[in-house]
C-alpha cells in the first residue's frame, strides 16, 4: 500500500504541470481576439446618412436618404456587440460613387464607442445629383462582405421653404411635462436646470433635414442659440438667472431654405 500511495503522489505531480502549461500558451496566444482574427467580421448592419452633425440620420432601409450639403456624413453599425467581440482594430470600408457609374472616392475609419463608424465625404466630391454608397468591415486581412448599394440624392439647390412653427413650448427639466406659449399662462424654467425648448413644424412629421433655429434672448447678456430637433433643444443649465424674464423665437431650416420666425414666447426662470 506505500508503495502505491508514492506511485500516486509521483503521478499527480505532472498532471497538475501539464495543466498550467495549457494554461500559459491560452494566455500567450491572445485568447478571443486571436480567435477572432482567424475569422472574417461580421457584416455591418443599418448604413445611413445624415446632412450634417445637426440633422437626424436617414436610413437606408428606410427609404432613399437626401442629402442637404455636399459632404454628406456616411454611417454604419457594427451589429449586435457579440458579433465582432474581440476586435479592437475593426473598421467600415466605404465606397461612394455616382449612379450607375465607378467609385469614385473609398475610405476606411474606425468604429467609435456608439459603436457606430462615420464617414464624411470630403468637400469637392459631389455635386447636386444621384449617388450611391456601400460598406463593408475589415480587420487587419480579413474582410466581410459588402452590404447592398445604397442610393442617395445631393440636392443643396432649390428647396421648398419649411413652414414657420408653431405650438412654442418649454420644459423645465427632462422630468416636467412642456408648458405651451398659447395656454395665457408665462411658461416657467428653474436656474439651476436644464430647460428644453419645442415647436412643432407643420401637421405631419418634418423632413429629415429639417431642423430648429432656437433664438433665446437674454436681456443684458449674448442671446442663446441652440440648433437642433425641433421636438426638442436643450440649453445648459444656469443659463439663466432666477427672477428674470426672458424670451424665445425659432424658425426651420432645411438646408439653404428657411421659413419666417415664429412670434416671441415669453417665459420667466425661478
């Protein structure tokens, strides 16, 4: 029985050492991002584009995007995070070219932390007209394939004017229901919060490029401009002072056409 007991003792020793080195060359090689460079990335998913950093994205799926500037952002998702884990060098290609016609210009960026990857198209590239646009990920020589051609349209010439707004309101913090300029009651903001500002721009929902021109007087002090959704611009808190009386106006833009301002909406800040 010593004997065997020795035996035993001599064996397991080298079990356990043979385990830690499988351990170590784990670690050494790089774990799941080395596996994940051995594979090709997943497709991104949902390309869209928007005008400018202001406007709203216009997907793809969704309809034809229009584009109301000449350099145009170009977005993608890189998908559901479990898809592409492990790959801190993974990028969008993009490729943009006229209809029917060749590439034209080609750029490839990083995916940010949304995680989304943007691509500008550089001023001089386009000119008012019909494009197209496509994506692919890459990481390091391994690539995924190219989503469908996305067409768009360039179009900064003549643009119908938004209507003027109308229903003017403010919220006094992201909790509070907004108080409406026509309801005969002065709409009130607390100092120390951040307010948020709204219109509405006609019946139905506004263009994609359509955004809101907030001007925000301040009696004594640089009037505030904030730009953005019109369902909804925030300015920073302690942008006004307790006991003061102020007033707002907002027009809508999209693009190079702009509609009339709407009247003045008096509100105070306690």
């Amino acid at each position: 029985m010593a004997f065997i007991r020795s035996f035993v003792r001599r064996r397991k020793q080298p079990a356990a050492v043979i385990v830690t080195v499988v351990a170590l060359g784990s670690v050494l090689a790089g774990g799941a991002p080395a596996a994940a460079a051995q594979t090709r990335p997943h497709a991104p998913v949902e390309p869209f584009l928007t005008s400018d950093a202001v406007t709203a994205p216009q997907f793809c799926s969704a309809g034809k995007p229009v584009s109301r500037t000449l350099t145009p952002i170009l977005g993608v998702s890189s998908g559901a995070p479990a898809w592409n884990t492990g790959r801190p060098d993974l990028q969008a290609a993009y490729e943009v070219a006229p209809a029917g016609q060749p590439v034209i210009a080609r750029a490839t960026v990083r995916f940010d932390s949304s995680p989304a990857a943007r691509y500008q198209v550089p001023a001089g590239t386009l000119t008012d007209g019909e494009y197209r646009f496509r994506v692919r990920a890459v990481d390091g020589g391994k690539a995924s394939g190219w989503l469908p051609w996305c067409s768009f349209t360039v179009e900064t010439g003549t643009v119908a004017a938004p209507a003027t707004p109308t229903d003017l309101r403010v919220s006094a913090d992201s909790y509070s229901g907004f108080q409406s300029c026509d309801s005969g009651v002065v709409p009130v903001v607390v100092a120390t919060i951040a307010p948020t500002f709204a219109a509405t721009i006609g019946w139905e929902s506004p263009a994609p490029n359509v955004v809101a021109r907030f001007e925000i007087a301040r009696p004594g002090l640089a009037t505030l401009v904030a730009v953005g959704n019109p369902y909804g611009v925030s300015v920073p808190a302690g942008s006004f002072s307790a006991g003061g009386s102020y007033q707002f106006r907002v027009r809508a833009e999209d693009g190079p056409a702009v509609s009339g301002w709407s009247p003045w909406c008096t509100f105070t800040a306690r």
